[in-house]
C-alpha cells in the first residue's frame, strides 16, 4: 500500500503498474486520509523530484511526467473516483472528466 502510494505520487507509472499487477490494494487510505488517486492527483501537481529531495515547488515546476495515464490505469484496476475534481493537473483532470467527474462548484 504505501509503495503504491509512493510511486503514485512520484509519477513512476512502470512502478504503478507492477505494484498493481502484483496485488497492490487501490483502496487504501494513507495517513492523510487520502487514497492512490488523491496521491496521483496531488503529485501531479506538486511533485517536482521524482528522485527524492525537495519536492514541494509550485504547480508547473517539475518535469512532465505520465499522471494521466497513471489515473486511467487507477481507474481501470477499480479505485474510487472522487465526488467532484478537487486538484490534479489539467491531464489528470481531463482523465476524470472523461470519467463522469463534475467540476467543484464555485461556491
């Protein structure tokens, strides 16, 4: 669960995909209540050094990396969808979309 989480956030699809081909639970709720879609959602944005270090910088600082397909592959092995698109890059959001995810209201 929590390698899942960490590959998730980081960007790392060739270790997403081997983590859940090997059973990894999409399900599970790391310590900030969140689960592997929120990780990927919020690393999409967030995660700058896939390596390691510092890793917080402002959204668009960090190298491309694959969060879209990271979330259709998510989705695929059955991980919740949220209620509505809270964050994510504009390719993870156009995956959720696509989805049946609505917009955040503006209120």
């Amino acid at each position: 669960g929590a390698a899942l989480h960490w590959a998730v956030w980081r960007g790392r699809l060739e270790a997403t995909k081997l983590l859940l081909y090997a059973g990894a639970y999409v399900h599970l709720l790391i310590g900030y209540g969140g689960d592997a879609l929120g990780g990927a959602m919020h690393g999409s944005n967030f995660c700058t050094d896939p390596d390691g270090g510092i890793s917080m910088l402002p959204p668009g600082s960090g190298e491309a990396r694959p969060y879209a397909e990271i979330v259709e592959l998510l989705i695929e092995y059955g991980v919740k969808l949220p209620k509505v698109i809270w964050g994510g890059s504009d390719d993870v959001q156009d995956v959720l979309r696509r989805h049946g995810v609505p917009e955040a209201s503006a209120e």
